[in-house]
C-alpha cells in the first residue's frame, strides 16, 4: 500500500493575499492510504538499525525476535553501499527494536516508510505486513492491532534492489540511479534511504490529498482536491478547507468553508473545488514574487478532528502551446538546464545542497530546471517554489524497459502527481526520457558517431516499433493526465517526428559531440525549424579542472578504460572532438576540453536564443552538475567548482545579449562575409537610446560600425549587418560587438566577442 503524501509538509513563509469565498463539493469513491507527518503526532524510528545481508536461512528467521546471524549498526536512512562490505549487495535484512504502547479507544496507528528503494517486505512482531515498490514514495501499512498486545516490538524490512542484467528490458523504475552515463554503475541506489516513523489518526484518514491549481488570474483562482480517506467504519464527516496567507500575516483565512460527505468502512474518494479571489500570483524569479498559500483540509468527526494535513503553493497558472510557455498569460522564453541527482549519495542530500544548486542555476541566469531521470526529496521542490525556479519533472524511465512494467510504471506515475502536484514550481511532466532500448553504460554510447549524419542517425532509429515508446509511455502519459488535467504532459523526452507520430516532443541535439559539428545546429534550425521548437538536451564533455581521480603521469597513455567504465569520459568523441596529441600534459588537453565546451555552449544558445518564439520556446542545457566526481557533460563538477561551460552558458543566458553570425575558423583571404548582428531582450521593458558598436579588428588593421534604435520588450532585433572582406593576413581576427540602453534610470552594458583564424589553406 502506497503513501504518496505522507512526508510533504510545510515550506517556509512568504508574502501573499485574497478575500475568502466559499467552495464546492464533489464525488465518492475509492482509494489508498497515507500520512501527513506535519499534520498530526508522529514517532520517528529513524536512528541505528541492525543489517545483515539477505540469505536463505536468515530471511525465514530474521522477522522473530531472536536471530543469529552477521548483524552490523547501520544509520537509517542511508544507502546500503555506505557500509563498508555492502557495496556489492542486491539485498539486505533490516531489524529496529522500539518501544510504543497500546492506542487510545477510537485511535489508529500506521508505519510509514518514507523511501524505499527499491522493493521491500515487511514485518512486525513477526507478522507479515505487506510489500512495497517504487523508491521515491513513501508506503504505509495499518498497524493498530499489532501494537496494542505489547508495548516491545521488532520491526524487520527486506529490502532489495537489484542490478539490471539486460539494459535494454530494465524492471526497475529508478531512471538514472541505475542506468545512466553519469553515474558510476557499480553504485547500488538500495537501502532505507528516507525516514520510517509511527504515526496516529483518528478513525477517518486522509490518505492522500493531492492539490493544484486549475485557474488563475488577477481575479480568481480556483484550487482542485483530491482527497482519498480510509474509514474504519461508515461515519458521516465534515471536510473543512481552510487557506491562509503563508507566514504571520494579520488577515486571517482567504478560505474556511466545510461540506458534509457521507463515508463507507474502508476507502473513499472525494473531489471539490475552493476560489481565492483577488489572489497574489505566483511568478517565477524572472517576472516577479513567489506568494504562498497555506492550505489545509480537515476530516472532523462528531466535531473532533480525526486527521489534518497541510500544503502549502504558490497560485499560478501555466501553458505551453507550440513549446512557447506562458505563465500568468506572461509569455516566457525558457532557459533550461537538466539536473540530475544533486549527489550520487542522495539519502544524505539535505536542504543546505538543493538551496545551493537553485541558487546557482538562477547565478546561471536559468528560469527552468529539468528535474532529469529521477525524482528527488520533496525538500528541493520547496526550494523550488521558495525561489521561482520553474521545473520540467521527469517520471524515472530510463532508455528501456521489459513489457512486464507497465502497470506498476501507471500506478508509480499517479503517485508521483499526488506527491508533487502542490508545488507552483512543477509545470511540466514528462513520462520517458529516451525511449530507445541502449545498453549505454559510462564511457560508451552504442548511438553516436560524429562522422554519421544527423538523420541517418536520429529518424531512422525512431521509425523502429518501439513497445516503450508507444505502449508504456502512452501508458505513463494517460495515468500523469487523469491526475493532473492542469499541467503539460509529454509522454517522452527526445523524440523526433516519425510517422504516425508527426509532432514530436523536444529534441536532443549533440551536434558537436554525438553527431556533426557545432554549427549543424543553425543547420537544421534553418532546414526543419520544427526540430528545434525545444531542444530538451545539447552539450559536450569536459574535464574538470579539479580531477584527483586521474593519474597523469603516465601521459599520453592514460588508463583509458578505467576512466570510461568508472568516471564516465567517452574517449573517443572526446578525442575526436579536441584530440589530445599535441598537448604537452594531461592538465594542457583538459583545458582545451572545457575551452571547446564553452564554445559549443555559447555558440548554441545564442542560436536558439535568436529564434526566440520562431520557432524556439526554449532549451535545457546537459548537464549542470555532477552528483560523483566525474568526466561528463556538466558545466559544474561534484564539487560546484565551474568550468569553462558555466560562464559561456551564464554570459548567453543575461536578459540582454547581442550576438553574430560565427565567423567560420579557419577562412580563407578575401572571403566576403555577411553577417547578421541581432540583439535579444527578455526584458518586459523597451530599451531606448540604444547604441551598438562592431569593431573587427586583424594584426594589421580594423574596420568599425555603428547601429542604432529601440530596442522592443521580450524580442529579437535584426540590429545590422557587417558587410566586409576577411583581410589577406594570416592570423587571428577578433570581432567585438558593444551596446549601450538607457532602461529608465539604468544603464544596460552588453558585449560580445568572437574569433576566427585566416589561413591561406581554409577552403574559400
């Protein structure tokens, strides 16, 4: 039995307002179970556990209260792997000695396990509770009667995860902690890897309560519930809404209004709708403040609270229409990256990484994280909707999966929603990232080839049948959207158009690492502007600056493989790319990797960036951190030293830039160029008096223009065109672009540089 709810309280206080209104009742049916550990006394059983590795012999004893065994203290929750002699284990035998007496009359007690992953069993006082499936939800077993004959009790958890033996028919749905080529495969993500506590209820208990925001304006918002109540026996209850400005403020409540609902012995499920009037708007960081509303629903019975839960969220409404997205009818470009699991060991990420990690992406000038390949602990999407970062959350499926998944991949996806629907931050689900059976591993991609083209490479592979991607994200896509009708679903991540399937999603476009050159991208752009309404990922690897885990003495004949297989580098694109003969060390190459990094960085952004809204709604950059120390494709290693990628990609993600064609390197003598200067805004203001000075300049000379206007609010602006011949000397030119606005009683300072090289061999 799922809990979906049971550990997503309160987040911090904002600023907020509205007048009450009353609201709207709704239907009966069925559901599950679940706990709010804000909203009601709760045990913590968190602490020193006993484990012992899963056997035969052990697990037929180990639920009984004396068992020999190999038993060693472990700190829950953790990740097995973190005790030494474990980190090759697909399974352990959890033990939790505790005391708790008999329960109150009317009173019911429940077990809630947070975080599993990935499959569990469960006991207590030797009786078999039930199993569980899925890392990222907490389960939750009834134990009112096994608690009240005894105040002593054992709690025993098996808990097993195990390694996938054929990558492209996976059966777990853990997303990148099991499969990904950022990760270290030989890290086992098992173990009781968030808190397991008792909780108490009344005889009526809100299960699940999952809230979004349906409407929103200046005006009006209208807030949608879901409640799911387990009932001990057919009671009659009242359902009391309350919402509340967030924090300390004077007003009182925007909403108090109760229903009357009629339940049966066992689940029931009821639906209603609450109207803020006059609300304060969420907005993410770019357009605004970050409002909050505290929310909570209330089972009385006889007049008694039997069981409260909380919520707290932001009041906004978003669209996506074409991939160009608007939030509160406010159009907005989306600068994006993917992130991934902010530290391979994630039981002990705590808020203190999550806030950092936001933070610096909105250092990065970023409006939209892509939650990539997993879900994470509610502590980050608080964060989230705390700071106005938007975010694309993405359902852990991985590449492949075995047919036997689908049903389990539903019934996870509507958890997902019941957990994360509140937060304002969420504004796009996504079902699969790459539906395509890869037996990819660190180090090596059965997909790339930079010498293949794009199309050969790409469309062929997606006109293949495909059970994942038409069957089980169809699957995933519909059970996201019976949740959720408010949001954005995309069924998969990284799908081109294909027949019968002629939209597409987003597009995964490495030119200058998995295919083609850095170019090829304006190269599409032009040809198919349909691949490039939202590129979801693009990037190169780069060595960071800070690799301990490399031994460069042996230069140039490094342990190659070992870097593959362990820390992720794909030599051979790598060495394609920026070949490492010629370099006199292994620190000189490694400084060139994070050079050709931020080139392909800038010079990608500021295409897509040019063909804001024509037809591009945005991108998400890959990757922004590492979560181990490894060679991949972040523009952050494991320690959130940047590399060369971070400021190329914060330098193209200001609000203004003003960029060129990219002069091609080498060129040859006296080729004649034109290139096309635009000038891109995000800002929700004219820019006046605008000035924008080129200059490009050689060893023995320069040529100089200057252009002038306005410069209009969220747009691109052809601003000129350099018409010149490249000089007859060999060399180095620099091309420097400079502009100059008057924003109210601001100034706005921008600039741009590019190089090229004239060689008398370029091919004219």
């Amino acid at each position: 039995m799922t809990d979906p709810h049971s550990s997503d309280g309160l987040d911090r206080p904002g600023p907020g307002r509205g007048k009450p209104t009353a609201g709207t009742s709704g239907t009966s049916g069925t559901s599950g179970a679940g706990h709010d550990r804000e909203a009601d006394p709760s045990r913590d059983l968190s602490g020193t556990w006993s484990m012992a590795r899963a056997d035969e012999e052990l697990r037929r004893t180990f639920s009984e209260e004396e068992t020999p065994g190999d038993w060693v203290d472990v700190e829950v929750p953790s990740h097995w792997r973190s005790t030494p002699g474990f980190g090759d284990a697909e399974g352990v035998l959890y033990r939790r000695r505790f005391e708790a007496h008999g329960t109150e009359p009317g009173e019911r007690r429940w077990l809630v396990l947070d975080g599993l992953c990935y499959q569990g069993d469960v006991w207590l006082d030797g009786t078999y509770l039930g199993d569980t499936e899925g890392y990222f939800m907490p389960h939750c077993f009834e134990v009112t009667s096994p608690l009240a004959g005894r105040s002593e009790h054992l709690l025993a958890v098996e808990a097993t995860c195990s390694r996938p033996t054929d990558l492209r028919a996976k059966r777990n749905i853990t997303g990148v902690l099991q499969h990904w080529d950022c990760l270290d495969p030989e890290l086992n993500p098992g173990g009781i890897w968030r808190p397991v506590r008792l909780e108490r209820t009344g005889p009526v208990r809100l299960s699940v309560l999952r809230c979004m925001v349906v409407e929103a304006d200046d005006e009006r918002a209208i807030v949608q519930f879901h409640a799911e109540l387990d009932s001990v026996a057919t009671h009659t209850v009242t359902i009391r809404t309350i919402i509340d400005v967030a924090g300390d403020a004077p007003e009182g409540a925007v909403v108090d209004s109760g229903e009357e609902h009629l339940l049966s012995a066992g689940t029931n499920t009821i639906e209603w709708r609450v109207a803020v009037e006059e609300p304060d708007l969420w907005w993410p960081h770019a357009l605004g403040g970050q409002p909050m509303y505290d929310l909570r629903v209330e089972v009385l019975l006889a007049g008694r609270r039997s069981h409260l839960r909380k919520r707290r969220m932001g009041l906004r409404h978003f669209k996506l229409r074409n991939w160009i997205a608007s939030i509160n009818g406010e159009q907005l470009f989306l600068k994006g990256t993917n992130m991934g699991p902010v530290d391979a060991d994630l039981a002990s990420a705590g808020e203190a990484d999550f806030a950092r990690d936001l933070d610096l992406a909105i250092q990065t000038g970023l409006d939209l994280v892509r939650v990539h390949g997993h879900v994470t602990k509610p502590e980050f999407y608080r964060e989230a909707d705390r700071v106005g970062m938007l975010l694309w959350q993405d359902f852990p499926l991985q590449w492949g999966y075995a047919r036997g998944i689908r049903d389990q991949a539903a019934r996870q996806a509507r958890a997902m929603v019941d957990m994360l629907a509140h937060h304002s931050s969420i504004v796009i689900w996504c079902g699969h990232n790459e539906p395509v059976p890869l037996d990819t591993r660190p180090g090596r991609r059965s997909d790339a080839d930079p010498n293949k083209r794009f199309f050969r490479r790409g469309l062929m592979a997606q006109e293949l049948p495909n059970w994942n991607r038409s069957v089980l994200d169809r699957t995933v896509k519909r059970a996201i959207e019976k949740a959720d009708s408010s949001r954005p679903v995309i069924p998969h991540s990284g799908v081109l158009p294909h027949p019968p399937q002629l939209s597409g999603t987003d597009s995964h476009l490495y030119f200058g690492w998995f295919q083609g050159r850095v170019d090829d991208l304006a190269t599409l752009a032009a040809r198919v502007p349909r691949l490039v309404r939202f590129v979801g990922e693009f990037g190169a690897q780069a060595i960071p600056a800070d690799a301990p885990f490399v031994d460069p003495a042996p230069w140039p004949r490094l342990d190659w493989e070992q870097l593959a297989e362990r820390h992720g580098l794909q030599f051979d694109l790598l060495d394609h790319y920026v070949p490492h003969e010629g370099h006199a060390d292994f620190d000189d190459w490694a400084r060139a990797t994070r050079e050709y990094q931020g080139e392909l960085i800038r010079r990608q952004v500021e295409t897509l960036r040019r063909l804001k809204y024509r037809p591009t709604g945005g991108f998400c950059q890959f990757l922004f951190a590492d979560a181990a120390p490894m060679i991949s494709c972040s523009v952050l290693d494991h320690r959130r030293l940047p590399k060369e990628g971070w400021a190329a990609l914060r330098d193209a993600c200001r609000p203004v830039i003003v960029v060129a064609d990219p002069i091609p390197s080498p060129i040859a003598p006296r080729t004649r160029l034109k290139l096309r200067i635009h000038t891109i805004s995000d800002l929700r203001r004219e820019l006046r008096g605008v000035r924008l000075e080129a200059r490009l300049s050689w060893r023995e000379g320069d040529l100089a223009w200057e252009f002038g206007g306005e410069l209009p609010a969220d747009s691109v602006t052809r601003s000129g065109v350099l018409d010149f011949e490249v000089p007859v000397t060999s060399g180095r030119i620099r091309l420097d672009l400079s502009l100059r606005a008057e924003d109210g009683d601001r100034r706005v300072r921008v600039s741009n540089t590019y190089l090229a090289t004239v060689h008398p061999d370029a091919a004219p």
